[in-house]
C-alpha cells in the first residue's frame, strides 16, 4: 500500500493510504476553519502583552488535551511564549524530537477586527493575522490530531514552540528558540507558504535594521542663516550614500524607509534621523555592510553622525540539510500528485535563526494566500487540507 512505513509506532493500526490522508483533512476542513477562526478573533499585537497572553492561555488547554506538556516562558516585556513537548513513551525515546516553529503576535493593533473582520467569502478566509500566521498553528493542532489518530500515538516526538514577539524582532524569544533548535533534528517553520502556489521556503534574506541620527547645529534661518549647520541637509547627502549601497544583483537591498527631522521652518535643524532596513542574500555579507554603514562620515564637519542597529537575523541559506528537508516534503506532496515548489523570499522569520545555527529547517509550511500585513490578508481555504497532510507526513517522517 503507498502509505508510508512507521516500523516505530506503538499500535498495529491500519497505515492509511495517502489518497484516504488527503480525505481524512477534507472531511475536517470546516473544523481547521474554526480553529483558524477562533484564533484570528484573538487580537494578539506583539507590543501588547495581555492580548498575547490570551492567546496563550487559548492554545494551551487545546494542546494538553492532545497529550502536550505546556510550559509558558514568561517575558516581563513582550507576551509570554509557549513551549509544547509531545514525548513518544515507547520506542524512539533517544531520538531527537522535530521542532514545530511558529509565532502567535501579529502586527495588528487592538480593534482592527471592527474594520477587518474574520469572514468568509469566495473560498477565502480573511483576517488580521489569518495568514500570517494563525492558520499555521491550526494546522499545527489538526497535523498532531491526525497522525495520533492515524497510528495511536506519535512516531516520534515533536517539540511545539509558538512565540510571542516575532513581528517585532524576537527579542524575548530568540535565546529560547535556539536552545530548543540545538536539541532537534530539524525545524519546521509554520511560516506562510510563499505565493498563491503554496512553495516552501528554502532561502530567506538576513534582515538588520540601523538608526542614523544627524546632529546639527541650529540657527535662526531668517536672522542667522550662516551659523546653523543643518541636520536635515546632512541628512539627505548620507541619505544619497547608503542608497548607493543597494547591490541587488548580490541580493543586498538598503531602505532608508523612514526619516525625520526638524522643528520649524524658520529653524536651521539641530537634529534628523533615518530608520534604515538592511538585507542580504548571504551571512557574509553582514559585515561588510555593517562596516560601511559605521564609517560614514560627515560632509559638513559641524554636524555629527551616530549609527545604532545590527543584523538582527542572519540570513536562512539553502544548506544540504535544508535541501534534504525540502527533498522530502516534496516526496510527500507527490502521493498526492502534487508538485511542492520552493521559493527564496526576501523576508525574514525566527527559521533564520535556527537554519543560521545549522539546523535543516524548512520554512512556509503554513497556509496559502496574500496580504499579509495589510488589510486584504487571507488565506484559500481550500489548501488547508493538504497543507495539513504536508505537516502530518513531515511529523511522521522526521
Ligand atoms: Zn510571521
């Protein structure tokens, strides 16, 4: 039969064909909906941290009564994350558990439900949040019920672990998600799949963000234009210089996105700044381009630069274990006749930290659709049933 063989599971019970998988997820559609649904009307922002903590205290119970030990890691400043081991009591108890990888925060502020409802309509489901990324933890909840029903308990065990401040930078998370990356064989990113064709990721871009703050010097500019140094002017010609780093060719792009500065008109400007957004293809490119952005220098003598900021997540680069990863998971896909794409994205996630450990990590397991971040976000309902069979066979053959 073409279901695939789990010499380690506990019961004898029947191995369902794939074709009967696919079923068992489409018969469940409207229930992954739901949880999908349930999640989405939790307002989680990351910078709000009772919304967090709600979700939170949401998810755990569902896990428990899959059979999940829950542990919160509580953070004073950011909502708590939740930590999930599934241990397999018999057999496999030496072997290294598979790390299921997702955040619970989005980047929607308290009440943007009122303009943006959870609703259905054409086969979609919208949302702050839906895709990006609620729908993957329901298909994390609905994998881990499938295959416990499919072969009694776990092939092996599974580590879930659901931050709390991933939209912002994983400040409270990070040291977390590494410890339990460092004791798996490999990290599952429950990330959005990239495009309307559902790909994996297998490559992301490293992210670093800078702030350049200008200090001038001020000055009437009616009364004494010749004694103020302008910030503002100093500025827009560093602003020119670092656009002159952007080499997309070598995968590395610089935004200044974000400038200030100023008081009045009538003011020579003591102070500006710039927020500037750093990527890059490779993780030697880090350095380089953190040591361009630290050495520039002032055009005008009388104002002073200062650079803070870092590559906060290096990039996830396509290694032979993240290779073997994508290899399988298309394996899988193939029972189903259908051809699993890959796809390297310019957007960072926590699957950078963990692949940038050296870690097989596969990213964009989650669900399919567009506008994350923005007010049109949804997902197709319709690939929620596959994309659970995909985490279901990824759970079984790690
Ligand atoms: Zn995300």
């Amino acid at each position: 039969m073409p279901g695939k063989k789990t010499s380690n599971s506990a019961t004898n019970a029947p191995q369902p064909a794939w074709p009967d998988r696919l079923r068992y997820f489409s018969e469940r559609q409207g229930e992954i909906v739901n949880t999908v649904r349930q999640l989405v009307e939790i307002e989680s922002p990351s910078d709000n941290k009772p919304a967090v903590d709600r979700i939170a205290a949401f998810l755990a119970p569902k896990f428990e009564a899959l059979g999940g030990r829950t542990r919160l890691h509580r953070s004073s400043n950011f909502g708590d994350s939740l930590q999930i081991n599934f241990e397999v009591p018999s057999g496999s108890a030496s072997s290294k558990p598979v790390l299921l990888l997702g955040h619970y925060d989005t980047v929607y502020p308290l009440g943007t439900l009122a303009n943006m409802p959870c609703k259905i309509a054409d086969g979609r489901l919208h949302g702050p949040g839906v895709l990006d990324m609620k729908s993957g933890i329901a298909l994390i909840l609905h994998a881990i019920e499938a295959v416990q029903a499919w072969h009694g308990e776990l092939p092996g065990p599974v580590t879930v672990f659901l931050v709390s401040d991933e939209e912002v930078g994983s400040h409270s998370s990070r040291r977390i998600t590494e410890a339990l990356a460092k004791e798996s064989a490999g990290v599952l990113v429950l990330e959005p799949a990239a495009g309307l064709r559902g790909a994996v990721k297998t490559a992301r871009k490293g992210v670093g963000e800078y702030t350049l703050r200008v200090k001038g010097i001020a000055a009437h500019a009616g009364l004494d234009p010749g004694k103020g140094h302008s910030a503002i002017l100093e500025l827009a010609r560093q602003v020119a210089i670092i656009a002159k780093l952007n080499n997309l060719r070598q995968g590395v792009s610089v935004n200044p996105g974000v400038i200030q500065g100023g008081t009045r008109t009538n003011v020579i400007a003591a102070e500006a700044s710039a927020g500037i957004d750093v990527r890059i293809k490779r993780a030697q490119q880090a350095s380089g381009i953190d040591r361009k952005l630290r050495s520039l220098k002032p055009f005008d003598k009388h104002c002073k630069l200062e650079i803070t900021g870092n590559i906060n997540r290096l990039p996830m680069e396509r290694t032979a274990g993240v290779a073997s990863l994508y290899k399988k998971a298309r394996e899988i896909a193939g029972h189903i006749k259908w051809k699993l794409e890959e796809a390297a994205v310019g957007g960072g996630s926590d699957g950078n930290f963990t692949a940038g450990m050296g870690i097989p990590t596969l990213d964009g397991l989650g669900g399919v659709g567009e506008g994350a971040h923005a007010v049109h976000e949804y997902i197709v309902i319709s690939e929620l049933p596959r994309r659970a069979l995909l985490l279901a066979g990824m759970i079984e053959s790690a």
